[in-house]
C-alpha cells in the first residue's frame, strides 16, 4: 500500500535543473554588466545570483537523494532531506546577504564612479526572465507539495526582486548626477534586507516540517472525515501526520465493531486506506490502528 515517489521527484528535478542553468546565465550577465558598469548593486544581484545556482544545485542532489525509497535504516523514507536542503538555502541566503551588507558599507564609505546606463536594461531584463522562473519553479512546488521546491522558488523571487532595487538605486544615481553614486550601495543593501528576510521565511517553514509539527487543520479535518465515510468505521478515534518532503504519513486509530473478525477488520482498515489514497496522491503511506467500538449503533451506510 505504499507509494513510490519518484515521478514527483523527477518533476522537481527537472524544475531545479532549468533554475540552475538559467541562474547561472544570469550571474555572468550581471557580474560583467556590474564590474564594466560600475555598479555593485549590479554586482551584489550577480551574488544573489551566484548563491541561486549553489542552492539550487543542493537542492537538485536533495531531491535525488529524497527520491529513494524506504530502506532499514529509513523506514519512513528519506523525504527530510528536502527540509534539510531548504535549510540550508536560507542559510546561503543569510551568508549571501551579509556579504552584500559588509561590501555595501565599504562602498558607501570610498567613492567610486557613477554606475552605467546600459546596466538598467541588464536590470530589466533579470527582471522579466527571474520573475517567470519564480512563477514556474512555485507552480511545480505547489503540484509536489515540496518545501524545498517552494524555498528555491522564493530565492529566485528575492533575486527579481533585488535587481528592481538595484535599477531604483542606479536610476537615481544616475539621474542625481554626481553625489548620488551612493543610491546604488543603498539599493544593494536594501536587496541584502529582502534576501535576509526570505532566508528567515524559508527556515522557518522547513524547520516546522523538520520537528513533525502538525500539518494544517484543514487537511487533518478531511482526512479524518474520508476516513470516517467508510461505512464500517464508527468513528476516528485519533489522526496524526509527519511531512516526509513531498509525501505525508498518516496514523490513526479508528473504531468499529468490536464483534467483527480480525480479518473484518483487516479489510476496513485497507478501505479507509484505498479512499484516502484516491483522494490525496500525496500520501505515501497510513498507519492504522483498529479499536472496538465504545458505541453500540455502528454505521450501515455510505455517508
């Protein structure tokens, strides 16, 4: 009754893959457009950038490793190593962003030359293509239901979003003239803000699913009501999950009639188990536990 997760990972995979080459692409883009620019707005957005292509390729060997199925020594399956990795993108967000926030002070502290004017349409340009790739890489992560996918998704949000900063901040250099060279550094450390800020939102969740906190009411409330739709089933007595990456584990304790056979009991628990498959793709596996009932009128119909 178990199921195997590697057509979602594959999915993911080939999400993350497209992430990396067009991250990379950029990096360079923005890194040279930086340095003949005369921008460091322009070139802490190619640090974003660069910290995208390291995250994402952890993610990509993540969700690799997180497809594998079942073994002795995880007998849950190995789906935490998607938390782990998106853990570990905030932390590269957090490096990346005081990186930014150190080199931005210096800059603002030594004059250096108004940036470039061709840099904005570089700017323009990540914007549009980082945007598609945010709204692309998080359409995958809501179908796969993965936190690491979402995560990735957000950094290249957070990467869209610092270059908009960095075409204010070299806008307004460029139009204030001389004196104004510092609105680029500003801008940069407003996008290192942003990106400190995703690193937080992006820990946060994956540390929740990483201490099997509970999933939402929501989910929880209609498992426990298909359960419940088996004719045979009294009641749901007790209904936890664990997030596994993409998959769920359900455990629950049900009642029936306590003056049914063990092999009675048997086949209800696998009809709750088969309903609740057909109806969430997502879970990999459920655990139940079957209790004699402590009510005496035992459900005869469909609800």
């Amino acid at each position: 009754m178990e199921r195997n997760p590697n057509a979602i990972s594959r999915i993911g995979l080939k999400t993350t893959l497209v992430g990396i080459l067009i991250s990379a692409l950029l990096a360079l883009i923005k890194g040279l457009g930086g340095v003949f620019g005369h921008s460091y707005a322009l070139i802490a957005d190619a640090i974003e950038s660069g910290a995208d292509v390291l995250t994402s390729a952890l993610l990509w060997a993540g969700l690799r490793w997180s497809s594998r199925p079942p073994d002795e020594n995880h007998p849950y399956g190995h789906g935490k190593i998607e938390a782990l990795v998106a853990v570990g993108i905030a932390i590269a967000l957090t490096i990346a962003g005081g990186i930014i926030i150190r080199d931005s002070i210096d800059h603002i502290l030594v004059p250096h030359k108004t940036p470039a004017p061709f840099t904005l349409f570089i700017l323009v340009f990540v914007v549009l293509t980082k945007e598609a790739l945010y709204r692309y890489v998080m359409k995958t992560g809501d179908e796969i239901n993965s936190s690491a996918v979402k995560a990735d998704a957000f950094h290249h949000r957070s990467d869209a979003i610092t270059s908009i900063a960095a075409f204010i901040g070299i806008s307004i250099a460029l139009i204030g003239g001389e004196g104004f060279e510092i609105a680029d550094d500003f801008a940069a450390l407003i996008a290192a803000g942003i990106i400190l800020f995703n690193a937080y939102k992006i820990a946060r969740s994956s540390v929740r699913e990483l201490l099997d906190e509970a999933v939402e009411p929501e989910f929880r409330n209609e498992v426990i009501r298909l359960a419940e739709a088996v004719p045979e089933v009294v009641r749901v007595e007790r209904c936890h999950s664990r997030k596994m990456g993409t998959a769920f584990h359900i455990d629950m304790h049900i009642w029936i009639d306590g003056e049914l056979t063990v092999t009675e009991g048997h086949d209800i628990a696998h009809k709750v188990k088969e309903r609740l498959f057909r109806s969430y793709s997502e879970i990999l596996d459920v655990h139940i536990h079957i209790e004699p009932s402590k009510e005496r009128n035992v459900k005869m119909t469909e609800l």
